[in-house]
C-alpha cells in the first residue's frame, strides 16, 4: 500500500536497564501488552479514526496496565505519593494539552486532552488540574487504585540508597522481575495527519512537585504534521535541557531527514549534550517508524504502513 494511504503507529513502556526481563515471564508480559495495545490501535486507525484518537486510546490502555510506570502502576514520590504528568499533541495544528503533578486521576493523558479540547491553556498542574478535572466530570480514583506493594518496596529501595532512579534502573535486587515504565504513543492515520501522546508517574523517589518533561511540549512529546510525531522515555531533567522532542523535529524540518536519521541525530544529540539517559519513538510524515535510546533498553512496538505487529526491548 501506498504511505499516503496508509497508517502507522509506534508505542513504548519505558526505558531504562531493564536488566531481568530478556527470558522471563516479565518479558512475555511486556511484548504481549505492547501487541495487544497496537492491535486496538490498529482498530482505531484501520476504521478512520484519527492519530490523536488512536494516541489516547494507546496511551489510555498502557495508563490501565499496572506493568507501567504510567497510571495505575506509577511510581512513588518521595512521601510515598503518586503525582502524575501527561501531554497529548496533535500535529494537524500544533494544538496540544498536558497536566503535570496530578493525584487520583486514572487516565492522565485523557485530562491532558481536555485541556486541549475544552480549556483556552496548554499545561494546567497539580489543585488546578484537579479542580479542572472535577469541572469537566473526571471521576477520581482512590489512593489504593495505584499504590502497589511493589511500588512501595520500590520507594523504600530508593530511600536506601539516597537516589532517584528510573523505574526501569531499579536493579539492585538481581532475583526481582524489573516491572514498570512511562509510556507513549506516536500515530499517523489514514489522512496522513500525525499525534504524539506521553505519561508517567516519574521517577522514583522524586521530589513532591517535581515535574518531567513528559508534559513538556518539545521535550517529552512533539507533533508536527511537517516533520514527525515524539515521543520521550528518560532522566526528564536531560530531556527537557536538550528540548530532545522538537529538536528531532527539527532535524526533519531543516536537514530533511527521514525518521530514522531524524532518530539517530537526536540521540547523538543528547548523548554529546547533556549524557542523557533514555530514547525516543518517532514516526514521520511518510509512516516510516524509528527509534533510539540510550540505556540497555527500551520497550517498544510499532505497526508501519499497516504491517505486521512487531514487539521489542
Ligand atoms: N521521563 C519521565 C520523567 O522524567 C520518566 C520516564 O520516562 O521513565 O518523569
């Protein structure tokens, strides 16, 4: 089939060491979640739907799935509390939402398009988020929808060492399945239009009202019908610095490049800027898919030019 009337679709659970999952049963969770995901948003793309829609119906379901850093299964702050961000972009005009330190929301990135589609603002945070999810009639979940016993064991370890850490780095216990991580999705439908979605409970042991740069346009999610669709896994401190989402963009935009060359030029990017620690999927405006990332692993899947499911770390 022709790109121009086909769609592609590209999903992560995060990245990081990721040391324990290559054959074990945590592995086979993570592809069988990541091509169930790309399965419904094929449905979503295959019936006309929109790369927007087919982002948040991805991103919801990952948001649902406790395996995730994202939702449900977010990692703990460092008074033991899950604060969430999330963003949503649509590369048709640049429109975009996102929500950053938000408690008791089960579906992060479905109040990031609210405040696309139903607020005059860009990122709303923390009380106001909230209150705006009240306003729009966003049920809130309680306390114990999200926090797990793995979660808090998780905390505690990170409490030990005096660090933060990405979900996926918590290794130290070598007999422990490593479980979770931020989630994204990057779409491009039949129309050729383009969306980005990211969202993530952070990292481990962060600080009360620290925010990542998942709900930072530019840094943890980018959408440009001209160039490409980003979305970033990572230390979100060395993702903001380097603006790794738009800068991808920009090498599409500027230099030309293809998503793969765009990918590969971002990555070198933050590696010889800021050391960053992470990766990114990117689809450009043809469908074609890339991705790179700077840890052991990333756990990713994509569908390109309508093909065949492919799961990977
Ligand atoms: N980028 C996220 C953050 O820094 C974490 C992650 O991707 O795992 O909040």
């Amino acid at each position: 089939m022709a790109p121009s009337a086909s769609y592609s679709l590209q999903i992560h659970g995060g990245a990081g060491a990721l040391d324990n999952v290559q054959d074990s049963k945590t592995a086979v969770r993570y592809l069988d979640s990541v091509r169930r995901v790309l399965e419904h948003g094929r449905e979503v793309l295959e019936l006309g739907g929109s790369a927007l829609q087919a982002v948040e119906t991805c991103a919801s379901l990952l948001e649902d799935d406790p395996v995730f850093n994202a939702g449900c299964g977010s990692v703990l702050n460092e008074y033991g509390k899950v604060e969430m961000d999330a963003a949503i972009m649509d590369g048709r005009d640049l429109s975009a939402g996102a929500v950053a330190a938000v408690q008791n929301i089960p579906n992060p990135v479905q109040l990031a398009r609210l405040v696309m589609s139903e607020s005059e603002h860009v990122l709303l945070i923390a009380e106001g988020a909230m209150r705006f999810a009240d306003h729009c009639g966003v049920v809130r979940a309680p306390d114990s929808y999200f926090s797990t016993a793995d979660r808090v064991a998780q905390l505690e370890r990170a409490r030990l060492q005096h660090k933060m850490m990405l979900d996926h780095d918590d290794t130290e216990d070598d007999s422990e399945d490593q479980k979770y991580g931020t989630i994204g999705a990057v779409a491009r439908d039949l129309s050729g239009n383009l969306a980005a979605a990211t969202s993530t409970g952070g990292i481990v042991n962060k600080r009360m009202g620290r925010v990542g740069d998942s709900p930072i346009i530019g840094a943890g999610v980018y959408a440009d019908n001209e160039t490409c669709a980003v979305s970033s896994t990572g230390y979100g401190e060395e993702f903001m610095r380097s603006v790794i989402a738009k800068t991808i963009a920009d090498f599409a935009y500027m230099q030309g490049m293809d998503a793969e060359q765009a990918t590969a030029a971002g990555i070198e990017y933050l590696t010889r800027k800021v050391k960053g620690r992470g990766g990114v999927i990117v689809i450009d405006r043809d469908g074609r898919c890339a991705s790179g990332f700077t840890t052991k692993k990333m756990v990713h899947g994509w569908i390109e030019h309508c093909g065949e499911a492919v799961a990977r770390f």
